[in-house]
C-alpha cells in the first residue's frame, strides 16, 4: 500500500490541497485547546497543520513517508508544531484511552476486515468523554467517481456507522450530496457522511 500513496503523493503540490477538510471546518466549536488528538491517515498534513494552528496538541500518522516528508513541510510553513509517525495503520500500537479526539477524513482505503480492526483501534484509543470525527463517501460516491475508493464494500453507509458505534453517543451523523473541491484528488460532486460521536 506504501508504495501506491508515496507515488500518488510524489506530485507536484498538494494532491487533497492544503486546506483542512470542510467537514473539520464546520466542527470546530468542539475543539479544545490543548486537547490531543490523533489525525488518522493524515496524507501531506492539511488536516493536522489545522487543528494545531487551533491550539490542539496533534500526533499525525499516516503510511506514505512521501505525504510525511510533505506534511512536515506545511508545518514548518504555518509555524506549527505537529508529532508527525509513519505507520502502517493496521500493525500501529493505536493505545488505549490516549487521545482527546481522533479526526478521521477519508481514511477509507481498509476493505470490511480491516475497518473492522481499525474501528475497534479507535474506540478503544479514544479517552472517556473523547470525540471521533469522521467524514467518508458513500456508495453513491462511485456514480460520481470525483475520488475515494473504487471499491463498494469500502465505503460507508448511515446503518454501517450507526451499527458499529451504537454503543456510542452520536452527535452529529449526516448523509448528503455537496460539491467539494480538496486539491485535484476530491474535487466535485460528492457522496458524503459526516458523523461526531461521543464515548
């Protein structure tokens, strides 16, 4: 998987842009100064660069040490300090009641198993109390064809999400169609849902 994401980051620029996802935008009365979070999947870093110029303590992980060595550039250019790791998300030691909030967008390249297994890491690394914000496509998501996974069993349904965390508190979980334009990977009519959930 290493070597697909350290090609497709290997582009001039940015591929999702360099602005913070609008999903994250639209959440940010729930952050907390101080507050650690984890951002998943992180890519070239427009989504942790942002919550730490929020004042959030943020660890950055992602498997492409291209979209790392690109990330760490975008925070040295917006005066921030991020914890930046490179880790294959499926062996990664995730911890236990570690992070204050854990941000999650797009972060759909795990087929059925393996987002089971990653679903189960985040629970359990989130503290009591802590917020999971996601943002994904849905299946509708492959008629438009404007970014995400090729493959249907990847992406997420309302039912999906409401199965998995219903032992959750969930604050927020939507399902709608809306342009988006996040560097020249997301760029058009989307499929989107959005979820917060509380532990």
């Amino acid at each position: 998987m290493n070597n697909i994401w350290d090609e497709r980051y290997a582009m001039d620029g940015y591929l999702f842009g360099t602005q913070a996802n609008a999903f994250l935008l639209s959440q940010q009365a729930l952050l907390k100064q101080g507050a650690y979070c984890l951002a998943v999947a992180d890519g070239e870093g427009r989504n942790g660069v942002w919550l730490a110029e929020r004042g959030l303590r943020v660890l950055s992980v992602d498997s492409s040490a291209v979209a790392v060595n690109k990330a760490r550039t975008l925070a040295q250019q917006r005066g921030v300090k991020v914890d930046f790791e490179l880790a294959d998300l499926l062996q990664w030691d995730w911890g236990e009641n570690r992070f204050d909030v854990v941000v999650a967008i797009f972060i759909q390249f795990a087929g059925p198993e393996q987002r089971k297994q990653m679903f189960a890491d985040i629970k359990r690394c989130i503290k009591p109390g802590g917020l999971l914000l996601l943002q994904g496509y849905t299946p509708r998501q492959l008629e438009y064809g404007t970014g995400g996974p090729s493959q249907a069993e990847n992406l997420y349904t309302e039912a999906l999400l409401r199965d998995i965390f219903s032992d959750w508190e969930i604050l927020h979980l939507r399902v709608h169609d809306d342009f988006i334009s996040e560097g020249s990977a997301h760029h058009g009519m989307s499929a989107l849902i959005d979820m917060v959930a509380r532990v």
